[in-house]
C-alpha cells in the first residue's frame, strides 16, 4: 500500500488511543474547504454551483488552524475549489505541516507548477491530483481539453522535486475497467505514491445526473477492476475500504469520520450532504442525530454512497479497531486482493465477509505474521473490540 509508514503509524496509534479512552466517534481526516471556486466547472461536481458572492470568499489563515485544533484529526484533506486559487495557502499548508498533521491537498493540478516553490517538501504534504482515466476521459469528465497533459506535466515535476504526490480518481457508470487498468498502470508509471479511487457520489446540484454509479454498479465495476490486481498498482488508500468497494467486505458509514468544515461553518452531517452547520466541531458531534445517516438508517441520500470520505475511516476504524478488520488488512496487504468472484449481499452484517475461506486464510497467516497467531487464536473465542487492544498492548 503508498502510505508511509510514519503515517500509518501515527493513524493507528490515534485509532488505538481513541478506543482505550472509550470514545466511539472521533474525527480521522478533516475535510477543509477554504473556498469553493475553481478554475473548472466539472459535469459531476456538487461543490461549485454557490452563488459569486460566496465564490469570492476565502477562510482566512487563522480560521483554519483554529478549525484544525479544534477537530484534532491527524489529517487533513484540503478540496475545494481549487486550494491553489486561495491567497493564503502556502501559509495554510505550511502552519498545519508545523502542527504535524498530514495534508492531503486536492488539485487538479493546473497551477501546481506554477505554484511548487512556494511549498516545500514534507513527509506531512501530499498533493493529491485529480485524473478521472487517461486523457480522453479525464478531459471529458472535467470538460475541458488538455487538462490531462497538464496534471500529468505537474505531477512529474512535483515528483522529481521530492514532493509526495498521489492522485484521486471519481468513477462514473461509463468508466471502462480495461481502460482504467491501463490507466493505473500509466499513474504508476509517472512514480505516483498512490493512487485513490472513489465511486462518484450523486450530488442533488451536480449538472450530471445520468452517469452517478449505484450500489451494485459500483460492486460490479469495482469487481472488474480489482480481481487479481497488478501487483505494481499501489493504492493511497487502506484495503478494507477497497474491498467494500468490490464486496468482499462490508461497511457501514461513519459520518463523523471526515467532518468538513468551510465557509458556512462545520456541516450537518457529512462532506457530501448539506443538512445545516454548527458553529463547533463539538456542536457537529454533539447535536447531529447520526442516527439518521448510512446504508443502514434508509435514508434515500445514502442509499447509493459507497463514497470515502463516509467508509475510508470506518474501514481505518475496522482495521486498528477489531480483530477481523485487521487480519482482513494483513491478508490482504500479504497475499493481494484475490480474485472478485464474490459479491456481499445487501444485508450482510457490518465486518463481515461474504464467504469463507477465512480458517483456510487464518491458518496461512499464521505462519507469516508472528502476531496473526495470537489473533488467530484470540478470534475463534472473540471476535470483540477489546482483542486488538489487548493485542496491540501485548507485541
Ligand atoms: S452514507 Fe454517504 S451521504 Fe450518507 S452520511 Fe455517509 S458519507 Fe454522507
């Protein structure tokens, strides 16, 4: 997987920290909008669509650090908009390198070049570039000609100059698994950390409607592009979350996980939905009613949303915070993906895996990992939270 290792690290150790002090919802990555104009104005793109007086607007410097300490997140994911288009960014990015939290700047990679050397290299900044497929697609997706050949442009430069970079990629109902694989070979080949795949979430505003992915779309594609992947391809990305995402193993969203915070404040309830916003990351926690939010509450909102800023923490949550999640990650990061012939049915409990070959895998575990042979054993007798803990105190 592309995720450094003093990253991993520093998520676990919070993950882990977080469940000793009995707390069930915590913040993993804060999703900071400091404006929302852009140089694009994609088909699929629910962020754009306010009126100028709001597109003109910036959050200051202050404000975010102040958003920053008060959510207390690890990471840092910094959309839009277009970042690069706000004043005051580099100051941004470098006050929350100093905080020493993990950024993830999103952009499209069209004034990246432009902008390098106001930034310096840091194992906390990652430029995350948009490419939705190879040039054709991606120019279409984005509506614009040669965009690609930028991105890709910038991404080398950033590259060779030591910055880390990985790119994020929205599929739609009309992506082509053959083309996105030679796609991800392509990504790999430009020296990419990682990369980051996500089904398209349909945005009531977005001007494209026709091309959202449903569940079982997203199953299916997924499926098809993640059976027996190269072994070359790296992902930005923690392995259960892709395995949700083909149906080897179930999630329910956490919310809570990602919380955004922009222009209006920190919005009710998710990154993706705009149900309000309150005036506190505590106000968010405490008077959202969470319950009426995920595949399991009905609401039609959520019904299709496999989206990683809902499942990416509660796969993160699943894998330093229970016992299967994490022998799930370990079998998957030892012996790959395997192939996709199964898919989860709908109403599968959250955890699970669709079916089992699991004694079979455990047993092979245990003779790699060292540690797998007291979570091997643990698992038959329980499958609680508390094992992990246990475990993690005892290697
Ligand atoms: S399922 Fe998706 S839309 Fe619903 S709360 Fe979670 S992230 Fe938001």
């Amino acid at each position: 997987m592309g995720v450094p290792v003093s990253q991993m690290w520093t998520v676990a150790s919070y993950v882990l920290r977080q469940k000793l002090r009995g707390v069930t919802r915590y913040p993993l990555v804060l999703m900071l909008e400091p404006l929302f104009r852009c140089n694009l104005a994609c088909a699929g793109c629910g962020k754009i669509q306010h009126p100028n007086s709001v597109l003109k607007r910036n959050l200051a410097a202050e404000e975010c650090f102040q958003a920053v300490e008060e959510c207390g997140a690890p990471m840092v994911s910094i959309p839009g908009g277009e970042p690069l288009l706000h004043p005051e960014i580099h100051e941004i990015v470098a006050g929350l390198v100093e905080r020493k939290k993990y950024i993830y700047l999103c952009t499209n990679a069209i004034l990246l070049e432009e902008h390098l050397d106001r930034f310096t290299p840091s194992k906390y900044l990652t430029f995350s570039v948009h490419l939705d497929g190879l040039q054709e697609e991606h120019d279409k997706a984005v509506c614009r000609e040669g965009i690609y050949e930028v991105a890709v442009r910038a991404i080398r430069t950033a590259v060779e100059r030591g910055f880390r970079v990985t790119t994020n990629t929205t599929l739609f109902n009309d992506a082509d698994p053959e083309s996105c694989k030679q796609f991800f070979d392509e990504l790999m080949e430009l020296g990419v950390e990682g990369m980051m795949v996500s089904p398209g979430y349909p945005y009531e505003k977005a001007p494209d409607q026709e091309h959202f992915l449903h569940r079982n779309e997203t199953l299916q594609l997924f499926g098809k592009l993640l059976d027996r992947p190269k072994k070359s391809w790296r992902f930005n990305q923690s392995p259960l979350f892709l395995e949700f995402l083909r149906g080897r193993f179930d999630l329910e969203c956490t919310p809570w996980g990602n919380p955004t915070y922009n222009l209006f404040g920190w919005q009710k309830p998710c990154y993706l939905v705009q149900e309000g916003y309150c005036g506190s990351f505590k106000e968010l926690m405490e008077t959202t009613d969470w319950e009426l939010y995920g595949r399991c509450s009905g609401n039609p909102k959520c019904t299709d949303c496999m989206v990683h800023s809902g499942y990416e923490p509660s796969a993160v949550a699943q894998t330093f915070g229970s016992l299967k999640g994490f022998l799930r990650t370990a079998k998957v990061s030892l012996f790959g993906f395997g192939p996709s012939e199964t898919v989860v049915s709908p109403r599968v409990e959250v955890g699970s895996e669709p079916e089992s070959k699991t004694d079979a895998e455990l047993v092979q575990l245990q003779e790699y990992l060292p540690m797998a042979g007291d979570a091997a054993d643990s698992i038959s007798e329980t499958q609680s939270d508390e094992a992990v803990i246990e475990l993690s105190t005892r290697s």
